[in-house]
C-alpha cells in the first residue's frame, strides 16, 4: 500500500490530515476500515476532503499480524495532523504500544488521538483510567491482570482530545462518525453504502455481545425513510408521499432530520442523489446527461450539482481526465 493518498488539492487547507500509527503485529482489519472509509469519502465528494500517512515509531515498513506490510513515515517531532488513529496489535504487550509522549505530542497540537483495541487497553492500563472502552477480550484481559478499574464495553468513548475504541470491525463506525463531522450527512451514507456497512453505530453502541444497537440511526422511522429514499433515486418520492408510507407527520419528519443529520428530508434526499451522481461522474463513462437521468434530475442537473459542489460536472470530469492522463 503506499505510504501517503496524495491529490492536487493535498495542501488544501480545507483537508483534514489522519496519521495512522501502526505497530509490528498492527490488526490489517482495522487499518483498512479506516483508511477505507477515508478512500471512499474522497471518491464520493467533488473535493477530496482528506489525506492521510502512515507512521510507526522509526518509519520503514511495517508488518501485520495477517503479513500484509505497509510503508510507514516516521512519527514526526512536531506533528500537524488532524486526527491520529492507533492501530490496535496482536500483542497488548507490544512496546510501541506505550505511547504516552506520542498521544501528548499531538493532543498539545490540536489533534484528537483513536486508540484502537489493544492500543486502548494500553493506555488504560498505564493511565489507571476507569470507564474508557476497549475490545470485550481487552477488557477481560485487564481484569485477569488485578486491574483495579473497569473498562467500559461500547464501541468507542470520547473524552475530549483523546477517544478510546474497541477497534476491529467497529473501526468502520468510529471511522463513519469520524468523517461525519466534514462532510454531509448523505455523502456519509453513500461511503456506508458502497462499503456495505448497513447500520451505523455511534460511539455509545455496545459491542455486540453486549446488544448492540438494531438500527442504522436509531430511529426505525428514520430508517424506513432512507430506504424509500434509496430505493427511488431515478424517480424520488416527494415528501408527502413518504410520510403517508411512513404513517407520520411532515413536522415529524423533519424533527428526526434536523436531530440526526442537521437537514430537512428534501435537503437530505437531494444530497443523496447528488453523493450517486458524483459517484457515477467520477467512476463511469456515462454521459453528465445520462446521470443526471438516473439521480432524478431531468431538468438543471449541471446548475443544482454547481450550486452544491461548487464545480460544474463537466469541469469536475474534464480535472479527473487531467490528473489521470498525468
């Protein structure tokens, strides 16, 4: 894998910068959940909205428990990222897991730092914390080890600069709410989407041994709402027909929109349909017209994607040609 996504918009300062930190023995699981996620969301928005390098201690490549290897930067003196991932480790005895000074380094410079699994136990563990999440097998770890002090079981828990995680297959989720913050609310379903990641859960979910959460937003309703959305893109629903579907008000509605994605349901479904069609520019052949066809705009397709993207189809495309045939 290569050490760093690059594009021409990498000194943006509208991107925001994940430095993933990977030890010998480092979970490939939780690596690609993120970085996944990370790749997606700039596939799916106009402007690449993220970067990200991977670190380890001394830099070199460094290999999985699985022995797929990856090519690491070395931690820098003075960090600038945005965020700093931890992946979690085979071994919870690894030495570059003890990474008190490196979680400082960044925190003093404004980045919020995502223990992962048995990076997290680590950090516990040497910080006596109690209530901060870790993988269930961690947690059960700590407690055979006389730890004096309770590890919670949700996938992730946030206490200010620093968010513990239980890592694994949750990495998606930390990841999805992650992103969240940037980018909007339909573009965020659209990388669920693609990943085939149906119910997204947020950092207060329990592991699922524990009953996790059923719903992808915690509102069935909501749910409901979004698949009739999904399920007519070429020809969307007004709203009025989704209501009487879903047997509630429109004032309803629109509360659950506002509460979960900070949107109206039409701003939402319109978001939507844009996120498939700025897929389908970026990652097909098919004509500016055609898309705008199967997204449910027959009319003003280019002006309704400029007013959102800020770019028109046609130049967006006529940009990814250039950057490829470099």
């Amino acid at each position: 894998m290569p050490a760093r996504i690059k594009s021409e918009q990498q000194q943006d300062r509208s991107q925001h910068q994940f430095d993933v930190l990977v030890a010998p023995g480092f979970v490939l699981l939780e690596l690609a959940s993120l970085v996944e996620v990370l790749r997606l969301a700039n596939r799916v928005c106009a402007h690449p909205p993220f970067t990200f390098t991977y670190r380890s201690r001394k830099g070199g490549p460094v290999e999985s428990s699985s022995g797929a290897t990856v090519s690491t930067e070395a931690i820098p003196a003075q960090p600038n990222a945005d965020y700093l991932f931890v992946i979690g480790n085979s071994d919870p005895d690894q030495p570059e897991l003890s990474l008190g000074r490196v979680v400082s380094d960044y925190t003093f410079r404004g980045a919020q730092v995502f223990l992962l699994a048995e990076a997290a136990s680590r950090y516990i563990d040497e910080n006596g914390a109690n209530h901060l999440a870790t993988h269930w097998e961690n947690a059960s770890f700590l407690r055979e080890r006389g730890a004096r002090f309770e590890a919670r079981l949700s996938i992730a828990t946030e206490q200010g600069s620093v968010v513990t995680c239980a890592g694994m297959g949750a990495t998606t989720d930390v990841a999805l709410a992650v992103i969240g913050r940037h980018i909007s609310g339909a573009a965020k379903m659209t990388v669920a989407d693609i990943m085939l990641h149906e119910n997204i859960r947020d950092f207060s979910s329990m592991q699922p041994f524990s009953g996790a959460r059923t719903t992808a937003t915690g509102d069935e309703k909501l749910d409901q709402c979004i698949k009739l959305m999904q399920a007519n893109i070429e020809d969307p629903l007004p709203i009025n027909k989704i209501v009487e579907l879903l047997h509630v008000s429109n004032r309803s509605l629109e509360r659950k929109f506002k509460a979960i994605f900070g949107t109206t349901p039409n701003g939402f479904y319109r978001e939507m349909r844009l996120a498939k069609a700025n897929n389908l520019l970026l990652n097909t052949t098919m004509s500016v017209r055609e898309i705008g066809l199967v997204c449910g705009f027959p009319n003003g397709f280019s002006s309704v994607y400029k007013s959102f993207f800020g770019i028109t189809p046609f130049v967006l495309r006529r940009k990814k040609r250039g950057v490829q045939n470099r």
